[in-house]
C-alpha cells in the first residue's frame, strides 16, 4: 500500500492531495477484510485526486456543506478528510447519452445496448410504481436527473429528485428544464414531503449499515398512505468477502454492500417487502458495458483524470463482472410497500 503514495503523485493538470487517514483504511478493512487483520500504520495512503476547478461527483459529499455539519453513512467516518473529486464530465463518459442513467440496466426483454437496458429499466421500475398521472415521485440520489425526467414526461408525475452533489444536481436541473422536475442538492436526512412513491436506485449503498435504521425511518416519513417504494441494490451474501467495496472507493467513496438478509431484517422493520427481482444476470452484462465505455472512452477519460484512476475504474467494472459472474456480488431490486398494503405489486 505504501507505494501508492509516490506514484499516486503523478498530476494530470490537478492538484494531488491528501492521504486517506488510518481511520479510513481501517473501516475499509472492516469490511474488505472479514479476518480484520491488522491495519497500516500511520503514513499509509490511498491515491486521491482533487481537481479543483470542476467540482463534482457524489463524492463531493464529503465537502459539500451538507456532509461537513452531519454525519453521512459510511462516510461519516470522522477523519476522513481525503477527497477523490472528478470531473463530472468524466462521470458522464459512463451514462447512456439520452438518460444519463449510471446503474445496472435491464436486459431480460431484449436490450442488447446499455441505452436500451437503461430504458427498459426506467419502464420496469415506472410498471412496478404503477405510476399514474397526478402523483408524486421522490427521487432518492437521482443522479443526473435522467429517471425523474423520463417518469414526468411520459407519466405525468411530479418528480423531486434529491442528490448530495452540487454540480451533478445543476446538471440534473438543465437536464430536466421543462419538465414537472425539481431537483434538490440535498442530504438524503434533510429530505421533507409526501410522497405517493419514492425510487432509490443505487444509492442504498452510500447510506451505510450503521444508519439504515434511520434512513429507513425517514422514507417511511416520507411515504403517504398507500404509496409504493422502489429500490435497486446491490447485495453480497453472508460469509462472502465485500471485496467490491474496496475498488469502489477510488471513484464513489466508501460504500456498504448489504447481504439481503441484512436488508430483509432492516427494511421489514418498517415496510411490507412486496417483490423482490434478482438482477445478478443483468449486473454482469452491465459491468462488460461498463468495460467497453472505458475502453472506447479511455483517451477522454485518461485526459480528465490521468491513466491511473482509469485503470482503477476499469479494476472496479472488472471485480463486478467477476462478482456478478460468480453470484458474489448480486443486484436486486425490490419494492417495498406499507405493512397494512393489500395492493398487488405487477412483477413487470
Ligand atoms: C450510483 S449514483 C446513482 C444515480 C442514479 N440513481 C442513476 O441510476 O443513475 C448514486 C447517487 O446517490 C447520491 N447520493 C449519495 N449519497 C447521498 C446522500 N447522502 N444523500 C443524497 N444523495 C446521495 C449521489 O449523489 C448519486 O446521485
């Protein structure tokens, strides 16, 4: 690990900053590591890259105000002052242009592109909320703003999508500029409102296990009577090491992997599960997309970023497409409805 730090210094037109702290290495470790050997001692880095000019991805959490004055899941580990900030530009080499979706996408009726698997999946997730014109629709860690703008238009409904990043939710707002959209920069524990129904696609994962309990309080808050939630997670099974979360860390920050009986034990604490799809399949054909974005983009990329974080990128898509291959590392996606619910939930 130590020699990270030398030759994590190379600069590509940004500063280089910081060293991940002890702390961090050690909570990583927690989870990487299941034998919980020993951490490094002190000196011991990560690579981090801050490019100041273009501020940017949801790791922006970690300065934006929001995540500075409260502690956030898993990056609410204290000393974790260490930055990997990235152009968003960069981040947008990994959507689908027309939605600008960054998820697992839906394969099974035929998608054979991400763009295709990323509008079969909007369509999956509209047909399970059973959305009809006049409802509300909160979007949890909405991204570029693509899903909120797809189910508005085609739907009719009133769309607030709430992401922690200032940058990404300014690129979310001109993405969905006429349509029945508002787009927050928000903390997802400063979220307010009733809603009919709530999507959280891929961002589960940011809360962290030890806040679960209250993340799940507050969309419960959130959720009118009779309303519907929608979320799409990833999930790594009792006994299987979460080797995936420590790739992760070099582009999305520090991130928890639940096993679905973690989420199962948590989420039927305040909500009826009403259907749950394995995604796994689908993970592994959108990590070799994900593959294939990098390599036809790696000249663009390597110019925002520098090869290094690139390679680290591809080593992350490759880890889930061996992940997923495997069934180590899964994707569901599962909606969760009131426990005095008696609605049937459509499959597709
Ligand atoms: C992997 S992206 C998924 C984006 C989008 N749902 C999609 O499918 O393209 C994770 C999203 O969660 C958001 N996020 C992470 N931590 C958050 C927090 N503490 N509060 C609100 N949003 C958060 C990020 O800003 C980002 O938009």
């Amino acid at each position: 690990m130590k020699g990270w730090s030398s030759r994590a210094g190379v600069n590509h037109g940004m500063e280089m900053v910081g060293w991940t702290p002890t702390g961090w290495v050690r909570g990583l470790e927690k989870s990487a590591n299941p034998s919980n050997s020993p951490s490094p001692g002190k000196g011991t880095c990560i690579p981090c890259v801050v490019k100041k000019e273009i501020p940017t991805t949801w790791n922006e959490i970690r300065i934006s105000k929001d995540s500075k004055s409260e502690k956030s899941g898993f990056f609410e580990y204290p000393d974790l002052p260490t930055l990997i900030v990235i152009s968003l530009e960069y981040f947008k080499l990994l959507t689908d242009k027309e939605h600008m979706q960054h998820s697992c996408g839906y394969y099974a009726n035929g998608a054979t592109t991400y763009a295709e698997s990323q509008v079969e999946k909007l369509k999956l997730i509209a047909s399970k909320l059973q959305l009809k014109p006049g409802m509300t629709l909160l979007d949890v860690g909405c991204g570029f703003g693509g899903l909120a703008k797809f189910m508005a238009d085609k739907f009719g409904v009133t769309v607030e999508g709430v992401t922690v990043c200032d940058s990404m939710a300014k690129q979310a707002q001109n993405h969905c500029r006429g349509s029945k959209v508002t787009i927050k920069n928000q903390h997802w524990r400063r979220m307010e409102g009733k809603f009919d129904r709530i999507a959280i696609i891929e961002m589960m994962e940011h809360v962290g296990k030890q806040n679960w309990d209250e993340f799940f309080t507050i969309i419960q808050s959130l959720l009118k009577p009779g309303g519907r939630i929608l979320l799409q997670h990833y999930a790594v099974d009792p006994g299987i090491p979460h080797f995936f979360e420590f790739p992760c860390k070099y582009h999305f920050g520090q991130v928890y992997f639940g096993g679905l009986d973690e989420f199962v034990a948590y989420s039927t604490r305040y909500f009826h599960i009403a259907n749950v799809q394995d995604f796994t399949l689908d993970a592994e054909i959108c990590a070799k997309h994900f593959i294939e974005m990098i390599d036809d983009n790696r000249e663009e990329m390597e110019a925002l970023v520098g090869p290094k974080l690139v390679r680290a990128l591809r080593v992350t898509y490759a880890t889930a497409l061996a992940g997923s291959k495997s069934k180590g590392l899964k994707i569901y996606q599962t909606v969760l409805v009131g426990k005095d619910d008696r609605n049937r939930v459509p499959v597709e």
